[in-house]
RNA sequence: GGUCCCAUCGUCUAGCGGUUAGGACACCGGCCUUUCACGUCGGUAACAGGGGUUCAAGUCCCCUUGGGAUCACCA
C-alpha cells in the first residue's frame, strides 16, 4: 500500500478556527495531489470540553471550504476499548507502568524543581514500585533514558531532541481514560496514516510520540509541521485579533474560494501566483514548498482576494449566496428585480456579500429617503427640470436596455446643451436617493422603465418642481 | 528559565552562490469617470547584526539579537 493517508484530527472545543482551517487545507490538498484518502478523525477524548455542537461547526467549516473526506468522521470517544488494549499490552510488556504519584505530590516536586533550577520532569519515582492493589494509579509510558530521537521534518528539516530531556509521559489518566500524546499515536498508527500534517506547536510533542510508535512496533509516518498564524502584533492569532472563525467569515459575507486562497498562501507559494483555485491547488500544491517561518493573518489582503472572486463569480450563484443578506435587512427580493441583474451592476464595487447586500438594497425599495443634502447639491432647480424631461422621453420607449438608455441620455444633453453629469447627477438622486450606487443607465436597466419613471416623479413630487 | 522552531519591503512572499533583489496586499501620486467603486500607469519600501567559507553570499556555516512554540492526569 503505497497511498498516501492523512487526516485532519481536531478537538471538539470551539469553532473551526483559521489556523485548524490551513491544516486541514493543507492535508485535503496533499491526499488529492497524490490521490490518497483524507481522514477525519474527532479528538473528543477531554469529555469535558468536547461538545457535539464543536463537532458540528467543525464539520459545517469543513463543507463550507469544500474540504470533503474520505473516511470518517472518527470519534476518539468510540475507541477507548482500542486505547486501553494497547495500554495493556505496554504494560505486559515492561514498557509502561502505574504510577501511584499523586497530583499534589507531583505539584510539589515541580514547583521545588523549578526552585531550584531544576528541570520540572517526572522523576521517575513509581518506575520500579510494586503493585498497590486498589490504589488510584496512572499509567506512565518508560521512555528512553539516553540517546536521542528525531526525525526529519518535511517543512523544517531534521530535528533532533535528546532523550534525557523526556520524561515518562502519563498515557491513561487515573479515571482510566487515555491521554493525547497515547491516543493520537494510537489512531495514526491503526489507521495507517503516512503523513502527519499538523501545527508546529505540536514539535515538541513528536519525540514521544515517535517513541511510542517504537515501542508498539509501527511504523513512524512523516511528520509535517506548518508554521503558526499570527496576529498583527506578532502574537499567536487569537479572537482579539478579530475573527478567527471561518464561518464568521461567511457570515460577513466572504466566498469560501476567497478564503481558501488567502489560507493557502499564507505560507505556501507558487512563483509569482496569487490567484487559486482549489482545482488548481490540487495540481500545484506541494508540501516541500511550504514556508518554515509564521506568518501574520492579513485581512486586507483576504478582502482583497474575496472582492476578486465576487468581481469574476457567477452572477447567479452570488445571488443565492446573497439572499439570506436580503433576509436580513427585511427584504423579500421575489417582487423586485431579478437578483442576479443587479448582482452584475454590483459585483465590481462590493468587496464582501454584505456590501453586495447594502448596495442592492435599493433596487427593491421604492420608499427609501431622500438625502437633503445630497438633494440641494444634485437637485437643483435646473436638474429637476432635466429628470422631468428624462422621465418624458423614457415614457416614449418600450424597454430599457443600455443602448436605449444611452440614446435618451446623448438625446437630452444633444438637444439641451447640457454635459452627461447635469443630468445623470439629478437622476441618481431621484432614484437612489442619493446614495453611492452602480452607473445610473444599470440602476435603470435593472429597475425597468416603469419603477424608473415613478421613481422620478416621486422625486418631482417630493421636490417640487 | 530548559528544550525546540523561526528571521527578504509594514504584511504575504519569489530567490535555491554571480539579480538594477521580482510579484502581491496596503499606502502615496497621475489617468479614466456619471456618484461610489473598478480599471490603468507610476512611486515609496526589505536581505536583523557580527564573524567566517568562497574569486563571488540574501542564498552555505557559526555566534549575537529579536520573535514564536512548548514544558498538564488539555488537545
């Protein structure tokens, strides 16, 4: 079996953040790039933190990216049978044994240790003692005392750890329930996964954990640690940096390819490109070709990338991924304009979906106010004669489309000796209000002739005239 | 503090011994224009410091400095 088998293994305590988000990109695109599986696997064995509702977010983030896996998900809550037989098994074998240390006692010696300068590792008290028969107990994992263990990392090269700076790793709680360090071995080495790509605040965990799949006798998979990803102050990313959830990034109107994108790159290049696919990505991505360094989450240039996508996305997808906005600002969209009409008169100046929504307010509301100081600027007595002229000769033609629009417009500044700006001023006030809005000839088409003259004449009303 | 990782513009990065050190975001100007944007043209801006190796160092080695991670019966 020479496939390729990796996995995105979270814990089930939040949301699915940014950082998790790149790990689980970075492993979906190296099982697609050399057509292996990708495995979920949940790691729920804190049953206090661990709560359904993570799991589900999770998942959600996951779909949402269009991150899709293979196997799974597992539950590391439904393998404790698994995690105690191979407890079992150290244990018979000499290479794991109970600890009767008690949290307390533990506590002391670490606290005197690092008192006196000393390193604050177990001190290997329980290594030899007999059995106490109904006394609480840990199982402690007997590692190596000398040598050293490493491995050679596929983004950071060879990394070595001297043995002597390990200590005897608790691997099954006194409640007999397994720890990380044990389970995570355990799951990657009964599921066959060839490569571990996982955060590099994980280094320090690798040593003991290639010393475990030792001492079980399975092989020890590939190990790839990709960087953090930090705040603007330099600091690990965190909630007062701002979002940290993907989905957060949804619900403030960013497109998943947007954020796949920005992930990818943050760490991983290629050449000169910016602009990704995920289709693309899987043709190009390489894990060698992953930074070693941490890099700073930057938002700008996610909204960068996000205003890009919206500009070339699909005019009618946006607008199904626009409605529940419209939803939201109490606007039902079945008796206006078609919805991906005016998406196209909006998608080159919205950076995110809730600008799109903001700006396509308009088109369905035909009681918005008017903006009195925009009415004094662009109002005048002059323009509101101009708009009544427009609204004439609009009532004489059938349909609006860009070209008739466009005639009107070349006919009335022809005939009135008046510039584009005299009369596309007052229009966009009378029918937008005054607001920012999209070239007035597609605020017209979109609204059709008919919303376009009562709108003008709504404002000839309300302005006098 | 111990251990481990990291170090090119403000940020993401290209560079894999010989380059005017390139691109992107952001920023600053010009142009376009029907508001706002888009677009377009141009500009400011980096090899942390010090030692080596070499004919030649951003690229290789060492040290310093500066960041970060980790030292749980959390994952």
């Amino acid at each position: 079996m020479s496939q390729v088998r990796l996995r995105f293994a979270p814990s089930p305590t939040g949301y699915l953040h940014v950082g998790g988000a790149r790990t689980a990109l970075f492993n979906w695109l190296l099982a697609r790039k050399e057509k292996g599986t990708f495995i979920l696997r949940i790691e729920d064995t804190d049953v206090a933190r661990s709560t359904q509702e993570s799991t589900d977010a999770i998942l959600e983030g996951m779909t949402w990216l269009g991150l899709d896996w293979d196997e799974g998900p597992y539950y590391q809550s439904e393998r404790f049978p698994v995690y105690r037989e191979f407890v079992e098994k150290l244990m018979a074998e000499g290479k794991a044994y109970k600890c009767y240390c008690t949290p307390e006692e533990l506590d002391r010696k670490r606290e005197l240790a690092i008192a006196e300068g000393r390193k604050p590792k177990y001190d290997g008290t329980c290594r030899g003692v007999e059995d106490r028969p109904g006394a609480p107990f840990v199982v402690r994992f007997r590692s190596p005392e000398e040598g050293e263990t490493a491995f050679d990392d596929l983004i950071k090269g060879r990394i070595a750890f001297q043995n002597e700076e390990l200590d005897d790793l608790i691997i099954q709680r006194t409640d007999g329930t397994p720890t990380y360090n044990f389970t995570v071995v355990i799951d990657d080495a009964t599921m066959g996964i060839t490569t571990v790509i996982r955060g590099d605040d994980h280094i320090n965990n690798t040593p003991r954990q290639i010393q475990l799949y030792e001492a079980l006798g399975y092989p020890v998979p590939k190990f790839a640690h990709v960087p953090m990803i930090l705040g603007a102050d330099k600091a690990r990313l965190s909630k007062r940096h701002g979002a940290t959830s993907v989905m957060a990034y949804r619900d403030m109107g960013y497109l998943p390819e947007a954020m796949v994108n920005y992930l990818v790159r943050l760490g991983w290049s290629h050449g000169d490109e910016e602009i990704f696919s995920l289709d693309e990505l899987t043709g190009k991505f390489t894990i060698e070709a992953v930074g070693r360094s941490a890099g700073v989450f930057n938002p700008d240039k996610l909204l960068w990338l996000n205003s890009h996508y919206i500009k070339t996305g699909d005019p009618v997808r946006l607008a199904n991924l626009l409605l529940p906005f419209m939803k939201e600002r109490g606007i039902d969209v079945a008796g206006g304009p078609d919805l991906a009409a005016a998406v196209r008169t909006l998608q080159e100046r919205s950076h995110t979906m809730l600008e799109m929504a903001d700006g396509a307010v308009i088109y369905y509301r035909s009681d918005f106010e008017y903006d009195p100081k925009a009415a004094a600027k662009s109002f005048s007595p002059a323009g509101r004669e101009l708009c009544a002229e427009l609204a004439a000769r609009l009532g004489q033609v059938e349909a609006l489309d860009h070209g008739v629009i466009s005639a009107v417009f070349d006919g009335i500044c022809a005939d009135r000796g008046v510039k584009m700006k005299d009369v596309a001023q007052p229009a966009r006030f009378a029918l937008t209000g005054g607001a920012p809005s999209p070239g007035i000839f597609e605020v017209m088409e979109v609204l059709g002739r008919d919303e376009t003259v009562r709108r003008i004449s709504r404002a000839l009303e309300l302005f006098g005239s």
